[in-house]
C-alpha cells in the first residue's frame, strides 16, 4: 500500500484543548509522520503522511476526543516528503 501526504485545516474548539498533543501521540503510535501548529486565527494545521486507513484512524480518534470540537475541516492531498517523525510546530 503506497503512502499519500494530506494537508489539513481543523476549525472549531481546537486550540487549548490538547489537539497538538493528542494529534502528535496518536500519528507516532500509528506509524504517521507530519506535523501540526495552531494559526494564529484560531484554527489547527496539520500535514501527515502514510497509509491512508492510518490517517482515517487518525481523524476519527481526533474527533472521539471529549475536549476537541472540531467543527469543520479542509482537505487537500499534497506531494509526499522524505521525514521521519510527526511534530507539534
């Protein structure tokens, strides 16, 4: 199965609630790499990489989070990049 990179934009409660955090540990225990940084609108940014069934994982664990309303979210397939982690920017 071929890795694809997906870039995201969360909207709703999604700063001071844990998002990067939860967002970081739950990409590394599925195998993803990427990144996430809050903007300064409000919003969440987040590009990840690999198996696509992982990052549909991903997202539905975001969304099961009690403390993190997300309202909305934009999508957009990237290229893939040469990494090795998943980071909180």
């Amino acid at each position: 199965m071929t890795e694809i990179r997906k870039k995201y934009k969360f909207y709703g409660r999604v700063q001071g609630v844990g998002f990067r955090y939860t967002a970081k540990y739950l990409a590394q225990s599925l195998g993803l790499t990427g990144w996430v940084k809050n903007e300064y609108d409000g919003t969440v940014k987040m590009e990840v990489q690999g198996r696509e069934p992982m990052i549909d994982k991903l997202l539905t664990a975001l969304n099961r989070n009690q403390f993190i309303e997300i309202e909305w979210i934009d999508s957009k397939e990237i290229p893939t990049e040469r990494e090795s982690c998943f980071s909180s920017r």
